[in-house]
DNA sequence: CATCTGGATGGAAACCATTTTCATTTAGGA
DNA sequence: TCCTAAATGAAAATGGTTTCCATCCAGATG
C-alpha cells in the first residue's frame, strides 16, 4: 500500500498543498537523505514557481511532526530523510552514499531516570561508511 | 592536582600560547558548556587584542584533539566544554542553567558490528532540563 | 642569547545556509 | 460562492562561522 500523504498532513493540522504533496514524494522516494537545495531543485521541475522558504518550512513541519526525521550532518547541515519505520528507532548514515539504516534503539530511555529530570529531545546518530561504500573504497563527503 | 593545560597542549602538538592557555583556563573553570562568543568575551577581560576567530579557532582545534567537548545545542549552534572525564561516555545537557552531567556508556560500541560499515563518528546527547531546573520551574532557553 | 621559521593571531571581509518580512495566493470550511 | 487563516514567493536580512592576508610570536637551532 502507497503512503497516503493527504493523511498524514491532515493528522498534522496542515493544508494538503501541492508543494506539500510534491516534498513528500519527494523524499519517499529519494533512496538517500536529502538537503532543502535539493528538494528545491527537484520541485522546481513540477512547479513553476517554487521558493525555497517554502520547502524550508514544509520541511521543519514535517519533522517537527515525525513523518520525516532530520539527519544532523556532521559539517552542520541540515537534510531530511523519508523514514517509514514508526517506532522508535535511530540511524546510521552513510557520508558517501547518504544512505540511511535503521539502529537498534539503544539505553536511552533510562536517561531520565539516571538525570533525574526531563529529557526534551535527543540526538543518537552515528555516521561512517555502510558496508557497500567501504568495499568500494568510497570516502567521506560533505 | 589542577589540570597541566601546556602538557594538553603539547600532545596535540599545538604551540603553548597565552591566548590558547585562557581559553582552556575559561572552560576549566566554567560549570556550564559556553559558547564561543562567550569566550571571546571573557578573554577581552585579560587580552587588549583578541579575535573572534582565533577564539574559534582553538575551540575547534581543542575539541578535535579530544581536550574540549563539543555540545551541540538544539538550536544548532555550537558550545564547548571542559569534560575531565577522560572514559569514553556521553552527555546530558540542561537546556536552562546549561549544566554538563555525564552519561552511562550506551550500546553504540556494537552499532558497527550491526552496520557491516565503518562509523567514523557519532553523537549521543540528551537534552533537557537537569533535576533542579525541573523543580525551579525553569525552561529550556536557546 | 640571537636568529630563523612555521604556526598563531587580528581585523576586515566574505560566506552561505537559514530565516524574516510582507504582499499575494489558496485551501477548505461556512 | 465567500471568507479567513494558512501557505507561498521574492527579496532582504540574519548571524554564526570561516576565509584572507599581513603581522606577530613560540620555540627550535646554533
């Protein structure tokens, strides 16, 4: 079954718009992650006008919402990824192919406990090469 | 015993300079994770001539030799700070009073292992509010 | 101690991803 | 069909961070 992007952004609170509809195909079906020029440069071979403040802005909506995850690049960028595993889980990317694979949540849940006060949000990200690109002799890229 | 910074200086094999020794004298002492403006400010008190780059500068070649942490604060800015901490482990951030606590080693030695890859880097943080912040009252600031 | 050399530094300017502003358009309920 | 708040584009601003380059200094050498 296709995803029903109409669905997700109605649970959202947010108008199904074209551009809306357009990002998240977009990224679902971009096998990598993906930077905000990026999807810029893509939609603007659907749309005749297409401003990138908006793609900025749909693309911190949907993360803010959880139905796209941010990955933190290690040169402080910001690109976004289509991840449609639900449950609570971290990544591995990939610096030379920008794939993304799913981690094993690990012990973070019982940070609370051990702080004793209030986790707000986390950040559990490792980034290196996947197997194929290290086989390959792939490097590291921005 | 207090902290032998020309000593750091030197494994890194940095050159041992009065501005280099301020800086790591500024996060040794802070109790909370600063930023690079912060350090600057603080090193006009004892420099007549002191660049905001040079601050950065060091920071960064400081936290590249391990000397110094990186926090890296939802808001997407870097701050620093002297962890003495030597073990490999992780870090709870209080987004309020800006308080370091260190964290129990969690399972991302085996992330490798599942990968098949090669992980040259990753990050591991919690943010939030520290246990006296939560009971303060106090929030989350950028 | 004098000299030498590459690393360290300051100031100004550049950088550039991201955000703000604001006028215009549009989704979607009334 | 209307209406209103949300969505959008274009242009400009933002601001943390980095680059450039001339000058300075740490520290090795003799």
């Amino acid at each position: 079954m296709p995803h029903d992007f109409p669905s997700m952004l109605k649970e959202l609170h947010l108008k199904v718009t074209p551009r809306r509809l357009a990002t998240l195909a977009a990224l679902a079906t971009a096998t990598t992650y993906v930077s905000p020029e990026e999807v810029h440069k893509r939609l603007q071979g659907e749309f005749a006008r297409i401003g990138l403040p908006t793609v900025y802005r749909n693309l911190e909506e949907l993360a803010a919402g959880g139905v796209i995850t941010k990955v933190l690049h290690p040169n402080r960028q910001l690109y976004y990824y289509f991840c449609p595993n639900r449950s609570h889980h971290h990544h591995f990317v990939c610096l030379a192919c920008r794939t993304v694979e799913d981690l094993e949540c690990c012990g973070l849940e019982e940070v609370e406990k051990q702080v004793g006060g209030r986790v707000l949000s986390h950040i559990v990200q490792a980034n290196g090469l996947c197997q194929a690109c290290l086989q390959a002799g792939r490097e590291a890229a921005a």
